[in-house]
C-alpha cells in the first residue's frame, strides 16, 4: 500500500532516497527487495500479529470467492476474542 500510494505521489525507483526528485530505492517489486528489507518486513508483521493476539484479538483466514479475474483471496477477519 505505501509503495501504490508513493507511486500515485510522483516517486518512482532511484539509487538512492532523494525527497527532491521523489525517488526511492525500494520502490521495486516485493521479490526484488533485498533480503534484509524482506526480513524487517516480515519481523514487524509478526510483531504486529503478536500485539493484536496479546490485546484480546483473534485472527481469522477467510478465502474469498474468486474474483473477475477467475482467482481467489486470502482476507482476513480480525474479532474481538470470545
């Protein structure tokens, strides 16, 4: 989501972060992030879980129907814990 709402903004893909000309190194597809902004992403996901769980929360996997385009979704469903 960050990266649609950058690229919506005028920030495209450069060597280095440079707010003037709204350029961003990380502005890539997800596979070709290098592995350690792969890891910080997926610790601060498993953090979040973490946290969500520790305050009350379930988390439940939804499949959604198939979409226009023939494939389906994963969604999740976040509820207060019973």
């Amino acid at each position: 989501m960050w990266a649609k709402k950058r690229v919506a903004d005028g920030w495209q893909h450069g060597p280095a972060r440079t707010d003037q000309i709204k350029a961003h190194p990380s502005l890539v597809p997800h596979d070709e992030l290098p592995d350690c902004e792969n890891y910080y992403d997926r610790v601060m996901v498993e953090q979040v879980i973490r946290a969500v769980v520790a305050l009350g929360y379930r988390i439940n996997a939804l499949h959604a129907p198939a979409d226009a385009t023939g494939t389906g979704c994963l969604r999740w469903d976040i509820g207060w814990r019973a």
